[in-house]
C-alpha cells in the first residue's frame, strides 16, 4: 500500500466516528429477486430469513415482473448485453429510440433523452441549458442528486422553503432580472411523501416567464389517474417544461434515467450534458424491459390502482391500529417516532416479525423527525398489508406509542 500507517489509522478514525454518531451503514444482503417477499441475510453471515418487504421503491412489482423479465431475455438475444459505447459515437440501438419516444408519449412530451441514472439526468441537465446570468430557484428539500447537478453550473443558485409558494413568488419577483429562471422542485418528496403543489407553481413560472422542471423519480408510473405522474394529478401536463425520472424505481426497477421534456431543451442535453457524452450506454436489456414496463401501464392502470388500494387500506389500518402516521395520499408513509433509536429499535423488532422496514433519522430526515418510512407495493397482496399492520400494532404497544401523537411521544421517549 501506498499510504502510510498514519494515513491508514486516520481513515479508520473517520469510519469509527461515523460508527460513533450511530450513523453507520450495516450490510444487508438479499439472496432472492426484488419482490413483496424476500430473503435477507442479516446480519452479515446469519442465515436467510424470509420477511414481507416494505421498504422497496419496487411500487408496481415491475422488479421480478414475469413479462418484465420475459422482455429482458428478449433484449439479451435480439441486441445484445452491453454497448461499449457511450450514446453518440456507437452506444444507440433502434431500441434506444423506441424507449425514447414511448417515454416521450407516456409522460405528454415532445422528446426524451436516456441517461444510465437520474443521478445523471441531474447532474447533466442544468449544466446543459443554464449558464452565467441565469438563476435556478429550487424547493430546500430536493434530492441529493438535483442539488449536485446544480452545483455543476454556473447559473446563480436559490432556493425557496419547503413547498411554500408564497415564497417561491417572493423569490421569482427579485429574479426578475435575470435573463432566464428555472424552477427546481421533486414531485413527490421521498421522505415525507408528500406532493408539490405544481399546479401552483405552473401558474407563478407563466406569471413570471419561468420554467419549470420536476424530478419524477418517485411518481413515474402510478401517481395520476393514469399514472404519468405528478403533472397528471394536477392536471398541468402541457405545463411543465423539463422531468427528469428514473427507471430504476417504479418503471422496472434495474437502471436508467431520462430527461424529458420542450424538444430544444432537449436537444441542448443530448449536445452538452457531460454524463450523456461521457458515460455509458444504457444496455439493452434494460431498454428492452423498460420499453415492456410502459407498454404495460399504457395498456392498462391495474397496477397503479391496486397500489392505489393497497396505500388506502394500510394508511386506514395504521390509523385505525393507534399509529402515528404522516397524512398524504402516497405509497410513502412514514410512520413517525421522532427519536432516531426508537425508529431504529422498533425498525429490528419488525425485522424480527418478518416485516423488513428502516428506521430513517439525522442526517436523512430533519433532526428530530426521526421515522419509519414504508413503502407500499402492488406487489403485495391484502394479507401482506393486514400482517404488516397487525406487527406494527404488536410492536407499538411494546413501546408504548399506540394512539399517541407527536407530542405524546416526544414526552415518552425525547427526540
Ligand atoms: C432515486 C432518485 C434519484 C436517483 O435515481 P437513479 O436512477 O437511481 O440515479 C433521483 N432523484 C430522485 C428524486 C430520486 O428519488
């Protein structure tokens, strides 16, 4: 090894200070395909254990899907495993313009442009349509990866509080003279599940001669009646002028992002955005599921209504049982503890009634808002959901919390 000891034991300082906080990432390992039903080896070493899986962005069951997996193999032996290519110099297949435009037409835009993440969606994205003299205006509680690509441009960075419109104008009126304003919002906040009110924001960006651009990541493929995303619900689809989103959640789950949206914005992306030119092509089995996975929810919104069900019945069934849930319509529903060792205790004794959830607290969450954060599938079936309710009722009643609010369970346990 290059280094010296010294600089070895200093590195180990940092990961023990990071052991020290609480704040260290244990390994889990799951030895079965992504489903409501898998098979986890934890910790490290024990043997697999079969748990309902309740924290997966696996929202329409697309992860193990047998027509998902059908139209993988089919990729694999009509195009091949990898490009060896980025896009532009021999990285792009026919099938790579077929996902592009079935993108385009299921989420009403007039071009879409494939990236290997939506991490680099984001990180491409700003760079390339805004620059010196321009101004992005983002919500302070966007992605990790929208904050990153905004950090790769030179247009000056602001940001509104979270979700608050009257804000937001303030903002947009002191922008006015910029020669080009952007504003940055998630549609759904993955933490709190909560939705932006984007048809709010639609009406300021026309007032001010503004643009609008919403990651979709966790929307795409069941949020609006016929699951095109946030821009649906609120029924603004023409309005929008950017959404990045990501394939590897709802959409299939593997891998895979895109920008989509106003055809010269676009087109400026697949110019200049750097994780476009730079990094790999998308491989064809996963064009190959994903452009099966839209061709799905086009034909039909089963999924995206029973996972509409699904939410329904474990939000009335959680409330009904004593727990303290945040209030919303998403499949995300944290069930709020406040107290991070709380969240993660209670999160083990779940484990042990064979329901796999997280304890999610500081720096993840705002400090004090430590949760539970489960994620609904239309993978699971009623007696997943029934099963998962009655041991949060069981382990609840452990600790005390079952019908205590906010204030009850600060007073029992502090944050
Ligand atoms: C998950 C997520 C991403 C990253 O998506 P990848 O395709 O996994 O890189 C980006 N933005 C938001 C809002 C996300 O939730």
């Amino acid at each position: 090894m290059a280094y010296s000891t010294a600089t070895r034991q200093a590195f180990a300082d940092d990961i023990a200070t990071i052991k020290e906080k609480g704040l260290f990432k244990e390994k889990r390992f799951i030895c079965s395909p992504q489903a409501a039903e898998i098979e986890v080896e934890y910790p490290e070493g024990a043997p697999c254990k079969r748990v309902l899986n309740f924290c997966a962005n696996n929202y329409l069951g697309f992860s193990s899907h047998p027509e998902v997996a059908r139209a993988a193999h089919a990729g694999l032996d009509s195009r091949g495993f990898g490009m060896s290519s980025v896009r532009f110099i021999c990285g792009t297949q026919d099938i790579h313009r077929e996902l592009q435009d079935s993108v385009s037409t299921f989420l009403g835009m007039e071009d879409t442009l494939l990236f290997p993440s939506c991490m680099d969606a984001n990180a491409g994205v700003f760079e390339a349509i805004m620059g010196k003299g321009d101004v992005i205006i983002a919500d302070r509680f966007i992605h990790a990866s929208l904050i990153d690509g905004i950090r790769l441009c030179s247009a000056e960075y602001d940001t509104f509080k979270h979700m608050d419109m009257k804000h937001l104008r303030k903002k947009l009126e002191l922008h006015q003279d910029k020669r080009r304003r952007l504003i940055v919002t998630d549609g759904v906040f993955s933490m709190d599940g909560d939705l932006c009110p984007l048809d709010e924001m639609c009406d300021l960006a026309d007032k001010f001669d503004t643009m609008v651009l919403v990651d979709d990541s966790h929307a795409s493929g069941f949020i609006g009646k016929t699951g095109r995303g946030v821009h649906e619900h609120f029924d603004v689809m023409d309005r929008v002028d950017l959404i990045t989103t990501t394939f590897g959640k709802a959409l299939g789950g593997a891998s895979g992002g895109c920008v989509s949206g106003r055809s010269e914005l676009v087109e400026l992306c697949r110019q200049k955005a750097r994780p476009y030119l730079f990094s790999n092509s998308l491989s064809p089995v996963i064009v190959s599921a994903t452009i099966k996975v839209i061709d799905l929810l086009s034909a039909t919104t089963e999924l995206r209504d029973k996972l509409e069900a699904n939410t329904k019945r474990f939000r009335d069934g959680m409330t009904e049982a004593g727990l303290n849930i945040r209030p919303g319509v998403t499949p995300i529903v944290p069930v709020m503890l406040y107290n991070a060792k709380l969240a993660n205790d209670m999160a083990r004794d779940m484990y042990a009634e064979g329901i796999y959830v997280i304890g999610f607290f500081f720096p993840v969450v705002p400090e004090g808002q430590a949760r539970i954060r489960v994620q609904l599938s239309a993978a699971h079936e009623n007696a997943h959901i029934d099963k998962c309710v009655a041991a949060f009722k069981k382990v609840g009643e452990k600790y005390g919390i079952l019908g205590l609010d906010k204030k009850g369970i600060i007073e029992k346990y502090g944050t």
